[in-house]
C-alpha cells in the first residue's frame, strides 16, 4: 500500500479501538504513533545532502517498508521515507506492508535475529532485485538502546528514552544514513 493508504489504515483501526495488531496493548502505542507521525510529517524537512542525493540518482528504485502502526520508531521513519520519495519525483516508488501479514517477509530481514521494524528494502526498478536493506533504526540509537537494555528491560522506560533522543535528533541521523544508503546507489 502506498503511505496515504497505510496511514488512512492505522488512523481508521484507531477510530474503530484497533491497532495493525491483534495485542490490546498496541492500541495505547498506536495512538501516541499516529501523533508522531502526524508530527513529522508536518515538521520534517530534508537536508541539502539527501535533496542533492535524491537528485543525482540515475535510475528508478522501488522501497518497499515493512511496518505495523504500533511500532514506535516506524512513526519516528516512515514520514522521513515518504519524504525522500516524495522528493523523488517519481524516481522512488514507496510501497508499505504490515509485518504481522508478511511473516516470511520480515523473517528474510531479521535485524539480530528479531523482528524489528521498520525494515526498509530498496529494490531495483522491476523489483526483481534487492539492492540495499536498512533497519530499524539509526545505528547510534541502536547503539544506544543496547546499552540502555542493560540498565532496564521496562518499555516505558525504554521508550521514553528513545523517542526523547529522536525528538532531539529531529531526523537528522535517519536522514544522515538514508543519504549514505542512497549515494551506494550512485
């Protein structure tokens, strides 16, 4: 589905009490989601260098997104990949899919060995051919979060600490690692 149509989905699952998940925990987390999402992609501006970089690309590319609406960095992402798309001009046709209904999916994309999303799969114009994976979350958070686990395995802990990060990073270091994953492209 294209990114009107995934969020369309996530904010009517949300009007109707549901989440993208059969887990009733996920709803509390789809809502703070949708308001980041909504967030983001209403402040999210793109540096010179992916601008420049999205320009440069010779060929047409196809990225396809696994994702779920529950998930907190996908709402901290996915605007930024609808962005470059968008910025694209058509050079870069953006395409989600929910991770729960593409098991075999997400298990050919494991991030140490887990689940995590989102999953971003840059294919080749006829999709016949993966050219570049990045997932699923900006390597120093993912740096971060390492170490974090070590002090404390509470979620609301943990979550608290990762989306202040992103709010101070204000999609710099995704949109920094977007841009070296598009230049390989080049």
């Amino acid at each position: 589905m294209d990114y009107q149509t995934y969020r369309a989905l996530v904010d009517q699952l949300l009007l109707e009490g549901k989440s993208t998940s059969e887990a009733s925990y996920d709803l509390h987390y789809t809502k703070m989601n949708v308001q980041r999402m909504n967030r983001v992609d209403k402040t999210v501006s793109l540096t010179d260098d992916l601008t420049s970089t999205i320009n440069h690309l010779k060929g047409n590319y196809k990225f396809l997104v696994i994702t779920e609406g529950w998930c907190g960095d996908a709402a901290q992402i996915v605007p930024v990949f609808n962005k470059t798309a968008t910025a694209s001009l058509g050079r870069i046709d953006l395409k989600f899919v929910l991770r729960d209904k593409n098991l075999p999916l997400i298990d050919a994309h494991l991030t140490n060995g887990g689940r995590a999303i989102p999953v971003l799969i840059v294919l080749n114009e006829a999709a016949d051919q993966v050219l570049a994976t990045w997932a699923p979350r900006p390597q120093i958070l993912q740096e971060l979060l390492k170490e974090w686990k070590k002090e404390t395995t509470e979620m609301p802990v943990l979550a608290e600490k990762l989306h202040g990060w992103y709010a101070k990073d204000k999609t710099q270091s995704t949109q920094a690692e977007l841009t070296r994953l598009l230049k390989g492209l080049l």
